[in-house]
C-alpha cells in the first residue's frame, strides 16, 4: 500500500506579539528596498510600485493594531 505525502504548507502562530511585530517590520524592509530596487530602473512600472506600496501601507497598519498605544 502506498504511503500518501502530506505537502500542505503548515503555518504555525508566533510565539509572541513582538515575534509577530518583527517579521511585519522584516516584510516592510522587504517591500521598502524592493520599491527602491525597482525605481532605480528606467523602466520602472509605475502600477507595480503602486501596488508594493499599497501592501506597506497594509503592514504598516497591521504593526500599529499591534502596538500598544
């Protein structure tokens, strides 16, 4: 009998509110580098800029639910 092979992608909780804190401040970087990457090119696509933008602005509002005002 033939075994099956579970290739769901798991996606596990962060231990902590600050864990979680960080990796969104991480994606951030991730976005704000990768916009300036794309700017550099004189081709730049100005709808995919946009749209990294709108997914920092996203995060950006995902970090502060976080923060304790």
């Amino acid at each position: 009998m033939a075994q099956t092979q579970n290739n769901s992608i798991r996606c596990l909780p962060f231990e902590t509110q600050e864990n979680l804190l960080n990796w969104l401040k991480t994606q951030d970087l991730i976005l704000q580098r990768w916009r300036d990457e794309v700017l550099t090119s004189p081709e730049a696509d100005v709808r995919f800029v946009e749209r990294l933008e709108a997914h920092r602005s996203w995060l950006q509002w995902e970090m502060k639910q976080l923060i304790p005002v």
